[in-house]
C-alpha cells in the first residue's frame, strides 16, 4: 500500500512539471491569447459579423487603447 502512494505522489509530480515545462502552450497562458483586435479581425474573416459592424467596433477599440 505504501509503494501505491509513493508511486501515486511520483506521477502526480511528474505530470505537473510536465505542464509547468510546456507554459507557453497552455491555452490560459498569456501568450495563447488573442487580443479583442485579433477576435475581431478573425470574427469578420469568418464572416460572424458585417462590414459596418467591424468597423465601428474597430474604431471603439481603437479609441479605448
């Protein structure tokens, strides 16, 4: 039973040094996130919203920097 929980504690740890390891590729890291300009441009490429609509909500963001 003891030998469980060692190996158990082990693969814990190794799974979160893993991860820690990765950083950059985590999907809440700072790095993996689009800017609301990048959301924007990408929803209007893809055709989520219109012409008029993209560029008044380019021209709010870009008065709001």
């Amino acid at each position: 039973m003891f030998i469980l929980w060692i190996l158990l504690i082990l693969g814990v740890g190794w799974a979160l040094l893993s991860v820690l390891q990765e950083g950059s590729s985590l999907p809440f890291s700072p790095a993996a996130r689009e800017s609301p300009l990048e959301i924007l441009k990408r929803r209007y490429a893809e055709g989520e919203i219109s012409v008029e609509e993209y560029e008044a909500r380019k021209e709010r963001l870009e008065r709001n920097r």
